[in-house]
C-alpha cells in the first residue's frame, strides 16, 4: 500500500490526482483536513503531523511505499516512524546544491543524509524550479512583474542558467519511482529538457502570458538585494526576497540522463509547459 505524505500540498495534490485517475489505491497523510476534503478525491485521510511521532507511525502503518513530497528536513521524522520494510520516494531540491547557505537548502542536505544513511530502500527526488502547478507563484509572479515594470532589473543581465521543470513531470517522476524497485537509497536530479539563461526564461514567460518583454537591465546583484525589500511596500507588486535575488547569479543547469534512463520520464519543452500554465483566453463564435 501507497502512503502519501503531503497530500494537500501543491506536488502532493497533483501526484494524488494521477493515482486517483489511474486507479491506484493509497492513502493521503495531511495535516488539513478540510483541505483534502476540497480536492474532491478519492480516499480516506490520516490526519498526522509531521512534528507528532505516534500520530505519524499510526499514519504510515501498514504502508510498503512511502512517497512524501513534504520538505525534505522531515526525512528522518519519516524513516523513524515508517515499518520497517517500507520503501521510499522522497521530496529533495536542487537548492541542495546552491552555494549560498541557508535553512532550505540545509535542511534538503540534512534530509538527503539521513535517507542515504538508513540503509532504507528508495530514492530522493531533487527537482529544480517547478512551474505549472495549481497556486504556484514562480511564473505567475514572474508575470505579474513583467506586466509592472518598464524594464527587467537582472543580476548580471539574466545571463545565469535556469531549468525548469513542469509540476505534470515532476508528478510522471513520482510516480515512476514508485513504480520501481530500488537496490538501496539514491538521489536523482529532475529537471527540464534543456538549461536557458534566466533572460531567455523570462521572454518565454511574457510570450506566454500576452506581455511584452521589458528591456533587460544588467544591474550588480548586491544593489538589487538591498531593494528587495522595498517590493513589500508597493502595492501590486509582487514581493522579491533578498535571497532569491542572490540566487539568480549561479547556474542552475542538470544532466538529466538518470531522469531518462532510470524513471523513463523525458520532461516537456518549456513552451508547451508554459502553454498549460497561461492557457489562450477563448473566444466567442
């Protein structure tokens, strides 16, 4: 039996959509309620937290595969509270790899540790920047933006690369590592077809959404970081933090090949993906 920790989450809500639509039983484990309710699935809840030892073992009792798309931090909350034969398909990030520290990227490293040292079966999924999911805020906000400002202010002129990946992907690779029997614990890097430099990401982005693409402003990243803040305090704009700032100067680009060879996923071309996430207004006849 299937678990599925974080089931009302963004990737937790689209992997529980495609095993509904498959026909394949599993339990969602979420702290809301009334959120899972919402979705409209199939399904009986197992309301846990993943901070409550007993409350999460009863969760996860009797299940063989644990899929959590929860931060991957929680790792050992959920090796320690598993049956001991349970396998596992586990939510990591690329921010493991960022050369900036900070709690995010700390946690992916602690949580990836933890599961390569349990001697558990599975694998951890690092996805990059994922886009197209219900209430993601990353090209949605990207746009609105792009709609509001005459120029695009980019450390470096935009030039650092980006691969994004498509939430459908990210739920075809969940769901393929499930699908597979796993000799010991592994990292695998998800990502999108190829890397493109941020500018070019953000032309696609306005192309999609019906924007024109503002001019690109090359501007040292440490004056964009002090500005950050200021985002909060303009009404109708989106709010920008120091740190995703600073992130834009390194390269964010992944060989892909474990991605093909081992879940036999090939990820969507950005514009297709982009199609799905700013879908063309229809017209009267």
């Amino acid at each position: 039996m299937i678990a599925l920790v974080g089931a009302t989450g963004r990737s937790g809500a689209a992997l529980a959509r495609v095993l509904a639509a498959g026909g394949i039983p599993f339990i969602p484990v979420a702290r809301n309620a009334a959120a899972w309710r919402a979705l409209g699935l199939p399904g009986e809840l197992r309301v846990a937290d993943l901070r409550d030892a007993a409350a999460l073992a009863h969760a996860l009792a009797g299940a063989t595969r644990i899929v959590s798309t929860a931060h991957a931090r929680w790792a050992p909350a959920l090796l320690a509270a598993a049956e001991p034969g349970a396998d596992f398909v586990l939510m990591g990030s690329t921010r493991r790899f960022s050369r900036w520290p900070d709690a995010h990227g700390d946690g992916v490293r602690a949580g990836e540790a933890a599961f390569l040292a349990s001697g558990r079966r599975g694998v951890m999924l690092h996805p990059t920047m994922i886009y197209g999911a219900e209430g993601e805020d990353n090209v949605r906000r990207l746009a609105a933006l792009v709609a509001r400002l005459p120029v695009a202010p980019l450390p470096g002129g935009g030039r650092a690369l980006v691969q994004p990946i498509h939430q459908s992907d990210v739920a075809r690779c969940l769901l393929a590592a499930l699908r597979r029997d796993w000799d010991g614990a592994r990292t695998i890097v998800i990502a999108g077809p190829s890397p493109m430099p941020y500018r070019d990401f953000l032309r696609a982005v306005a192309a999609a959404a019906g924007l024109r693409a503002p001019p690109i402003l090359p501007i040292p990243a440490l004056p964009l970081r002090l500005l950050a803040p200021l985002t909060r305090l303009i009404p109708g704009l989106p709010r920008i933090g120091a740190d995703e700032i600073r992130r834009l100067t390194e390269d964010k680009a992944f060989d892909i090949g474990p991605m093909r060879d081992l879940l036999g996923v090939d990820p969507i071309p950005l514009e297709q993906g982009l199609a799905l996430t700013f879908p063309a207004p229809q017209t009267s006849t």
